[in-house]
C-alpha cells in the first residue's frame, strides 16, 4: 500500500492523480499528484496517500466519513468508480486517476 | 478638531445561492459593494463579531461538488481563512458528515470567543475561540427525540439559536422539531412548545415536532421571545414554558422572518407570506410589519418596497443592526435586498438581480 511516507526511487511505479484546474490551488498549484505504490492500491488509499499535505483538498473530495462527496467523479482509466467498486476500487501502478466534477448544479 | 466620537460605519453582509456580497456605507443609504466572494458557492449563514477589537465575518459556504466549509476573514473580505481540518467536523462515532451552516452566531460581550453553529444535519456546535474550531453539542445530538426529527423542505436543520447574554439559557429551533431549551450552557435539552401549533401532524399539539421557522428574544424582557412558525406567530413571556399566538393583525400568518429590536422593549418584526400552497407576499404586495408592544398589534411598513414582488424572504434573509435608531434589512429570493436606516418606516433598495438571497447580517462597527 503506499502512503505518503514511502518515498521510493525516482524510477519507482507510482500511480498518478490528475486534479481539475479548480482544485490545483488547493494542492500547491500542482495539476497531477503521485504516490509511490510497489502494487495495486484502492482508490480510499490512494486518496489518502496523496492528500496527506492537503487536508483542505482532502474535505473538498469527501466528506468526515469518508464518502466521496456526490458530484465529485473519480475515474479510474476511464471509468467512473461508482460503476466499479467505489472508493474500494484497486488501482495499480502506471494507471492513472482523473479526479473531475461531474455536471450539476444550476 | 477631531471629533470626540469613535468613528461608525456600516457593514451588511448578503449571502446569496451562488456566492456572498459585501457593502459598507457610513449613513446606511449610500453603499459600496465588493464581491461575489465564494462565486458559484451559496453562502446560507453568516456571522459578523464585533467583538474583541475586530470585524470578523464569518460564512457557512456549501458548494454543490466541494461541499460546506466554514471560513472567516477579519479585513471585510480582502482575504479569507480556513481551517486546514474544517471549522465544523462531526466526530467520526456519530457517523455523520456535515450537509450545511445554517446559522452562525456569535455570543454575548460578555463571553468573548464564543460562537455558535446551528447545522444540517439538526445539531449545534460551539466554538470558544472565535469560530475557527467548534465541538459538537454532545447533549442534543445524543437526545432521545433525535431519530423522530424531521425535514423540512429545506433539509433537516438547526437554524436559530438564542443565548441568554447573562444565564445559561440557551434556545434553539429547528425544522423539525420546534423549540429546544437548555437551561444549563447545553448540556442538557427539553423541547419547549407548548401552544405552538403543528396542525400538519396527527395531534396538533405534540411535545415535539413543530416546523418552527425562526426564534428571536425579546432584548429587554427577561424570558420573552417570538417564533414565527410554519403557520402562527407567537410570544412567550416565561421562557419558553408556553407560547401564545400573536398573529391577529397580521395579513398571513406564515413566513419565515422574526427580528427583534436590539434594545428596546416588545419590537420584533417579520414579513408574512401567504401560504401554504403560495408563499408569496400576500396579493404580491411586500412588506414588513413591525410591533412595538409586543405583538399586540401590528404596523405595516412598506413605503420604498415595490408592489408586484411575488418572491420570498427567507428565514436568515433578513437582519437588523444596533444603531440608534436600528436598522432593518431584508432580500429577497429574487435578488433583491432592502434596507432601512428608521426601523423600518421607509426603505431602500440597495441592492438588485442578486441570486436568490439566503442570508443577511449587518452591523455597526468602528472605522470609517
């Protein structure tokens, strides 16, 4: 599992988390996190592992309990993981994660 | 010379579905705007502390993808902090998560640092450091009536609350559920709503349950507070104990506004709304009407407010400040935001084509 504390080589497998341009301020001004993961991680994981700096991102995706918030989308090589397994979905390295808000409001 | 007197202005805050707008002026009448703060976010309760030698505004934003957060600015919005872990956070044993601010209030002088939030899902928080960390009260969340509390349309929420400047009496409302008072700082709950109607239940008269839609004290009677209710308008003289009607006078006695005079003695105001299937100002003619002797009767207030205004005014859309004489400000879910600098008599419009208004605070603070 990765967390924030691994640190492996640079040419370490990692998996990558694109964020929308809305959320890149809450995240150093960085449009793609990564995590350092030696095999599959779930996407709850994942989440925590590239959050750890940013807890204001972290409230923006889920809410206390954990639930990915309702018009938040993650999608895991192209599909969104609500159809999958959820935030239990495993993810593994060299796939990449596309954080995106879905369309609502008014 | 330099005048001997502090130096006064005006600060109204206007909270609205898609982002917050802030005005000053210095007589109330003329205002400048900055803003939408928070674009895109509504912003459904506001707070403004003029305590501890500041100006801290404070907002409930709710943003439909990013979800609420509580932020705060102490130089009228030039710039806004958050607390990295969120300023409202349910404990992780109560399995909840945080819907919406409905209600920030700051305390009396007399316990500086202490705010208060009423929220969505039905609970209070209390902050003692200014409303940057607030804890869960533990005794009405943990009470027995919980699980019967319902929603309103709006959602299920605690939306006022009224503390005792001096005791520990503190009220709280909520929809729904009606009236809730502690006598101990919060520790401990009893609902208090006897007299007050829920005609929509099975009895009418339950302990429990009223869709109470906004409660405020009386300032200068011990004891005395109004409730304007889902249907009824009502005062109580002994703390809550009981709850007579006062709505004779009025030409609806729906709506979700109760103001109180920050001063003086039986004057509360409110702006009815013909219901329950229209909920609109009754014959599309908005005003507000003001008692003075405590619900005994009414005056219609409405010169400078439009005819043909067929949109409501929530239950937080509306405030007063603490001037001499208080000034008395409203908006409307069309946008469109009113102000009086006379309690009332004449107003202004001092703002329009706004999103829907959910929520306004002013207040009178120092500087220029």
């Amino acid at each position: 599992m990765a967390t924030a504390g691994d640190r492996g080589q640079a040419a370490a497998p990692s998996i990558t988390v694109v964020l929308p341009s809305i959320l890149q301020p809450l995240a150093g001004g960085q449009s793609i996190l990564t995590a350092p993961a030696d095999g599959p991680v779930t996407v709850a994981e994942l989440l925590d592992a590239v959050t750890t700096d940013f807890a204001v991102l972290a409230r923006r995706l889920r809410d206390e309990t954990g639930a990915l918030r309702r018009f938040v989308n993650i999608y895991v090589d192209g599909d969104e993981v609500r159809r999958l397994q959820g935030l239990e979905t495993e993810v593994s390295p060299g796939q990449e994660v596309l954080v995106i808000q879905s369309v609502a409001g008014g | 010379m330099v005048g001997m007197t502090t130096a006064k202005s005006f600060v109204l805050a206007i909270g609205t579905k898609k982002g917050l707008w802030i005005a000053t002026s210095q007589d109330r009448r003329e205002w400048s705007f900055t803003g939408p703060h928070f674009l895109m976010s509504e912003i459904p309760s506001i707070g403004i502390d003029t305590r501890n030698g500041r100006t801290r505004i404070m907002v409930g934003v709710r943003n439909e993808h990013w979800g609420p957060t509580v932020a705060h600015s102490d130089d009228l919005g030039a710039t806004w902090s958050e607390p990295e872990q969120g300023a409202i956070k349910f404990p992780e044993d109560t399995g909840a998560a945080l819907e919406r601010i409905w209600q920030i209030y700051p305390d009396a002088e007399s316990r500086p640092g202490v705010v208060w939030a009423g929220a969505e899902p039905i609970s209070v928080w209390k902050s003692t450091d200014g409303g940057e960390h607030f804890e869960l009260n533990r005794g009405l969340w943990d009470h027995p009536h919980r699980t019967e509390w319902g929603a309103g349309y709006g959602g299920a929420a605690a939306h006022s609350i009224v503390v005792h400047p001096a005791r520990e009496t503190v009220h709280v409302a909520m929809s729904t559920g009606g009236v809730y008072r502690s006598l101990d700082g919060g520790a401990s709950w009893e609902a208090r709503n006897r007299g007050i109607s829920a005609y929509f239940m099975p009895d009418p008269n339950p302990e429990f349950g009223q869709c109470v839609h906004k409660i405020a004290a009386d300032a200068a009677v011990d004891g005395r507070l109004y409730a304007q209710n889902h249907h009824g308008v009502y005062r109580t003289d002994d703390n809550a104990e009981t709850w007579n009607s006062i709505a004779e006078g009025l030409p609806a006695d729906f709506g979700f506004v109760m103001l109180t005079h920050p001063r003086r003695e039986g004057t509360a105001w409110v702006v009815p709304l013909k219901a329950d299937g229209e909920r609109i100002p009754p014959n599309g003619e908005l005003a507000v009407h003001r008692t003075d002797d405590a619900g005994g009767s009414w005056k219609r207030l409405s010169n400078g407010l439009p005819t043909g205004e067929y949109n409501s005014v929530l239950r937080d859309a509306a405030s007063v400040d603490t001037a001499e004489p208080a000034g008395v400000y409203f908006g409307t879910r069309g946008g469109t935001v009113y102000a009086s600098a006379d309690e009332g008599e004449t107003f202004t419009e001092v703002a329009a084509h706004l999103p829907d208004v959910l929520c306004v605070r002013a207040a009178v603070v120092a500087g220029a």
